[in-house]
C-alpha cells in the first residue's frame, strides 16, 4: 500500500470509530426517588403550614391554603 492509500483508509477507520459513538447514561442507582421527596416535603408542608392547610405538595415544593 502506498502513503496516500494508507492514510485515506485511516481516515476512513477514524470517521467509522468516531460515528458510531455512544450514549451515556448515569447509572441505576442515579434514579430519582420522586415518592420519597414528595414524602419528604410533604413532612415539610405540615411541619410549616399545620396540618389540614397544605394546598399541593410535589417533589420540589409544597403550597399552603
């Protein structure tokens, strides 16, 4: 194989390696507990509004009537 040849073939390699990629993604343990921060804020609804004056509570915060 002459120069030309063999570099044209590993650029050809290199596009192939680099094209086919991959995706990341975080690990299993990365998962989110939504229920238990709804839980937990909604501990934290009742502790500041009292009970029977939450409005909504979702994962992030909470409301009061």
């Amino acid at each position: 194989m002459n120069l030309p040849r063999l570099s044209s073939l590993a650029l050809i390699a290199t596009a192939a390696v680099l094209a086919t990629g991959c995706v990341f993604a975080p690990p299993s343990s990365y998962q989110q507990d939504v229920a238990g921060d709804v839980a937990k804020m909604s501990e934290k609804a009742i502790a500041t509004c009292g009970a029977g004056n939450v409005r909504e509570v979702n994962a992030k915060s909470f409301t009061c009537k």
